[in-house]
C-alpha cells in the first residue's frame, strides 16, 4: 500500500489586522481537514504584513513569543481540533532585542514539536530583513510528526543549497518552504530552485508565495504557490499569480525511497571532498 500522506498550503493576501488574517488562516485549515489533509503550511510571517518592504520600529509590534505567544497557541488549539500538522511562521521575540524570523512546527495533537529560524537574513529594497531579524541559530531541525518527517527552509534561504541538504541529511521528507517574493525580483528562479533542491535532495517541497499588494510597500506578491516532488515534477496544478488560493495534494512518500535508489545521489555524496565549503 502506497505511503500517501496529504498535504495542504495557503497563499494568502493580507487582510489588514491580525486576528482577521488568523481567522482567516483557521477557515483555510478547517477546509484543508475536511478534504482529509494531514498536515498544513502557512506563508512567512502569516499573521501580519510583510512589514519588510520598510526599517520603521514601529513593525517590532508584531513580535512574539514562540511557542508561548498569542497566535502559536491559537495554532495548537487548531491542530488538536483539526488532527493535522501545522507548520506556522511568526515574527519571534526571544527577549529585548532578540528577534527571528522562525516558524513553529506543531504536530496533529496540538503538542509544540520546535521551530526553525531563517539564517539567511537579506538587505536589499524591499526586503529590509536585517533591520528585524537575527540570523537563526537552532540549526536544520527535522520533526518526527504525525505526517512524517517534516522540515522548514524559510524564503531567501531557498537561494543557499547547504540548508536544502542538511534537512535531507536529518531525514526530512517534506520540507515547508513559507516565503515572500514579488513579481519581476525571482518569478524564473521560483519554479527552478525548488525543484532543483527537491530532485538534489530527494524529497519533497511545498513552496508557499504571497499573493497580492500590501500597504507598507510597491512589491507584488505573485503566488503561484505548489507542492514538487523527488523527481522535480509539480504535484497537480500550480496555484494561480493573482488570487488567494488553498492547494491540497496527495504525495507518495514511496517515492522517496525510489528515487534514491535509483539515483543514488546520498550514497555518491563525497564529504570528505568538501572542506572548502565551510571556509569564510
């Protein structure tokens, strides 16, 4: 019998105020339930704006603790009501002036398995990310969740191949990847790079953009959200540029195994070649 797990992502525009966004992400999860997904992934920092596009302080507002703040809470009480797997990304505030780009991964019983945080930070326009964010520091962790084993790779961390091969080499086999990346900046490299690292990896991805124009800013979040498999083939149809969309697809977590069998790329890896790599 096949291992198919069903998956769920929502690419979301943005409402204008944070419990409307929430609420709107649990009408989104409660769908994704009934058509029988066991796990969901929602956009980077789902619950507010994508406040980046501006270095204003007023933006540290939408911090919070993780997992004991407002919303990771509100997410283990949906996970316990819903029996999915939640992978739920959040502006984190470890204390005075230790801030992260993170995602909390919650597993179907409502129980707060860990988080990820984003280590690549970029600094260009539109993306003042340094401004907000510390570079993460907890490592590649992998979740032994009720969906399987479940990784998270956060927007511009996409660009960066170690982090993609250390979740593989933890045992990922899905991998969450919540973004916000807006049209004309990364439209060719969003369906190249996922795939590449899914097929160099061997597992799958779900890659999550953003949809729509928010207040703080001119980026054009242009969705086209979709789950990609170990083959580097999209999973059913890539979600649309334009409209809020929730995707719900099954994968053969077979296939895994397959594809690494027959490509063999872990069994080929040379690390005793790669010292370079980790020069400055």
């Amino acid at each position: 019998m096949a291992n198919v797990v069903r998956a769920a992502l929502v690419q979301a525009t943005w409402t204008g105020d944070t419990e409307s966004m929430v609420a709107k992400h649990e009408e989104h999860a409660r769908a994704a339930a009934r058509r029988g997904a066991g796990v969901i992934g929602f956009q980077e920092v789902f619950n507010a704006p994508y406040f980046c596009q501006v270095q204003e302080p007023e933006h540290y507002r939408w911090a919070e603790p993780v997992p004991d703040g407002p919303t990771v809470r509100r997410m283990r009480d949906l996970a316990r009501e819903t029996g999915m797997v939640m992978v739920v990304p959040v502006f984190e505030v470890e204390q005075s002036g230790f801030y992260y780009n993170t995602a909390a991964v919650i597993d179907a019983d409502g129980t707060y398995l860990g988080k990820y945080r984003k280590h690549h930070i970029p600094q260009v326009k539109g993306f003042w990310e340094k401004y907000y964010f510390k570079p993460g520091n907890l490592g590649w962790p992998v979740f032994d969740t009720a969906a399987g084993k479940v990784g998270v790779y956060i927007c511009y961390d996409r660009h960066f191949p170690e982090g993609w091969r250390q979740l593989g080499l933890n045992g990922a086999q899905l991998v969450y990847n919540p973004s916000a990346t807006h049209r004309g900046l990364s439209g060719y490299l969003w369906r190249l790079e996922q795939p590449a690292a899914a097929v160099a990896n061997e597992y799958f991805v779900a890659a999550i953009n953003r949809v729509g124009v928010e207040e703080y800013g001119d980026n054009d979040f242009y969705g086209t959200s979709y789950f990609v498999d170990p083959r580097g083939q999209f999973v059913g149809e890539v979600a649309d540029d334009r409209t809020e969309q929730l995707l719900v697809r099954d994968l053969d977590f077979d296939v895994i195994d397959e594809v690494r069998q027959q490509w063999a790329f872990y069994r080929d890896r040379r690390p005793d070649a790669y010292e370079g790599l980790v020069r400055p």
